[in-house]
C-alpha cells in the first residue's frame, strides 16, 4: 500500500504529485493488467526476446 505523509503546510497538488509518481513507479495498474489473463511462461519469455532484440536494433542504429 502507497502512503504519503502530507508535511506542514505542503499543498495537496503537491502531495498529489508525489503519490502519482509512487502509483506509476510501482506498477499497480501494469500488474492488474498483466494478471487479469494467464499467459504461458514461453509467451512471456518470447515477448522478453523480441523486445530485447528490439532495443538492440535501436542501440545499433543510434551507433551508426
């Protein structure tokens, strides 16, 4: 569970601001999502492949 202690005199947007970026660097919303269907562990594995080469691919076009 995210807290977020609200300090003196600090404004809710603020506050807001900060709760936002813990929800989103946590992942809550992503592992919902990620569970609400079974995926077979070679289709996750073969998804990690491909954007791994992916990546590659851009890091070699930006080398060149």
């Amino acid at each position: 569970m995210i807290k977020i202690i609200v300090k003196d005199g600090e404004q809710i947007d603020r506050a807001l601001k900060r709760y936002k970026r813990k929800h989103r660097n946590v992942k809550v919303m992503q592992n919902l999502r990620d569970n609400q269907f079974y995926t077979k562990k070679s289709v996750k594995r073969r998804r990690e492949i491909q954007k791994a080469s992916y990546i590659q691919g851009l890091r070699d076009q930006e080398e060149i």
